[in-house]
C-alpha cells in the first residue's frame, strides 16, 4: 500500500499563459510557412497621413497621398465575385480577404493595415474596406497574432499605381 501514496511533483506545472519564448516561437514558424510555402506576395500601398489634406470635422480626404509601395508576404483567401444590378446596369465586383501576420507588418516592417490603403494582387487593385483582428495566441485577449483585412476591388481611376 506504500506505492499508492500521493507524491508532490518536482517542479510546478507550466503557466496557463503563453511567454515571451512562446509568442517568438510562433512568430518563427508563421513567418516561415507565410514567406517561404504558402504566403502569396502583395504590394501595399499605405496613405501617407502627413501628406494628404484630411477634413477637419469628417476626418476623410478627397485627394490622398500614398508612400511608396512595400512588398508584403500574406494569405490570400478569392471571395470572387458578385454582380449587383442598379439603374446604371450590371456591375462586377471581386473580394478578397488578405490575413497578415501582425508582428510580422508592425515590427519588421513597420506597416499598419488601415481602411482606405490599397493593395495589388494579382495585377488587380483592391481598396482595404474593412479590418478587423481575427485571432488571439492560444485564445488569450491582447496577444493577437493576425490582421484580417477585407478587400473590394477599385474601379480604374479611383487609384494611380504609378
């Protein structure tokens, strides 16, 4: 009956939260399979907030002013496209939803996806109409590790690449 007795283990158990080493390590390993296996490559054009001439009271801006192109690694996920029917006719619309790593933009190449920056994929321009961060590192609230950024396509002559 001596071998049933209840023995306190050596060393606690391990955090119920992810460290520093953790969050590295998962940034690792994404930045790996993004860059090198699936990631598709986008160039994104961000606005230059000190360039363009933003209303006072509405905050928006008719003529923006955009900073050089960067190359960014990303996922790609088609939404296709949908037809909508006005009073103009029939109009083709194509949507795309592009997951970047977020530590990966901000830290090393100090880029924040926001509303109303474009992106070119696929020698398709998108305008980013909405962003959001989808998901949390091991579920954990403020250790969100992606930027899901919604994306409409842009009409010629909304935006100049050039």
């Amino acid at each position: 009956m001596a071998d049933n007795k209840w023995s306190q283990p050596d060393a606690p158990p391990p955090p119920l939260f992810a460290g520093k080493k953790e969050r590295d390590l998962v940034k690792q390993v994404n930045d790996e399979l993004i860059e090198r296996v699936i990631g598709q490559s986008i160039l994104y054009y961000p606005i230059s907030i000190k360039d363009s001439n933003f209303h006072s009271l509405y905050g928006e801006a008719i003529n923006k002013s955009f900073l050089p192109p960067v190359r960014v690694m990303a996922l790609i996920d088609w939404q296709g496209s949908e037809v909508a029917i006005d009073s103009f006719g029939y109009d083709r619309v194509f949507n795309i939803e592009i997951y970047f790593h977020r530590r990966r933009v901000t830290q090393d190449q100090d880029l924040f996806v926001r509303v109303g920056d474009f992106i070119q994929y696929n020698q398709m321009l998108f305008e980013i109409v909405n962003t959001s961060m989808s998901r949390y590192l091991f579920g954990q609230d403020g250790q969100d590790f992606e930027v899901k950024a919604t994306c409409r396509y842009a009409r010629e002559g909304v935006f100049n690449a050039e």
